[in-house]
C-alpha cells in the first residue's frame, strides 16, 4: 500500500543494515536463508527482501551479542548469536566483512538506542 511504501522510505534514509543471512534457532539444527533488516535496535526477520510483513522481530536491547564463529557448532562459518536468558538464534554471514558490519552496526543500535532511553 502507499502508506507502507511512505514508511518504508522514510525508513531507508536512517542509519541501518540490510541483507540475506543465515538463521538457526535454538531448537533447530536446520540453517535458514533470511532477509534480516536493523533499524535503530529492531531487528526485522524476512523471507525475502520482497517481503512486507516481517515473520518476527527482536528488540537487540534485551539481547546480547556475540561472535561465535568457533562455538555452537558453526565452525567455519561467519557467524554470531543473539541471546537472552530464556531464547537463542544464531546468524551466520557468507563473508567476513559482513560479519564485522552486522557486529558493529548491532553494537552501535544498542548504545545509540540506550542512550535515547536514558535522556528520558
């Protein structure tokens, strides 16, 4: 609809990034290809980058985030986890620039987004 496309650009000029990855949940040992979009500290899961409606989001604000290249059983891969007490998934990149790209943007969404919470 014309609202979305509105929001959608609007959307596109903030800082953000973008692309297809790799997802593992906690529960599944099966690798999925996903379109996954940051925008401030949300993180929109796609199944395509067609897509309009999101098949999940995260607030990365009550996650942590870490390199796991060598754990979980990602060897090989460039690959990182989102995590909470209670849930888990695993995301892994085809290149070694994107895995430091989507590790600094993450980390950069969270101080960012934890300071505007903060100056209210």
């Amino acid at each position: 609809t014309k609202q979305w496309y509105q929001r959608r650009v609007r959307v596109l000029s903030m800082e953000q990034l973008s692309g297809y990855v790799y997802v593992r949940s906690q529960n599944r040992t099966q690798w999925r290809r996903r379109w996954l979009e940051l925008i401030f500290s949300k993180l929109f899961f796609y199944e395509s980058d067609d897509d309009v409606k999101p098949l999940g989001t995260l607030d990365v604000l009550h996650f942590q985030v870490a390199d796991t290249r060598y754990e979980d059983n990602v060897s090989g891969k460039y690959a990182f986890k989102i995590s909470s007490k209670t849930f888990s998934i695993v995301v892994a990149t085809e290149t070694c620039y994107s895995l430091k790209r989507w590790l600094q943007v993450l980390e950069k969404a969270t101080l960012v987004s934890a300071t505007e919470t903060d100056s209210y």
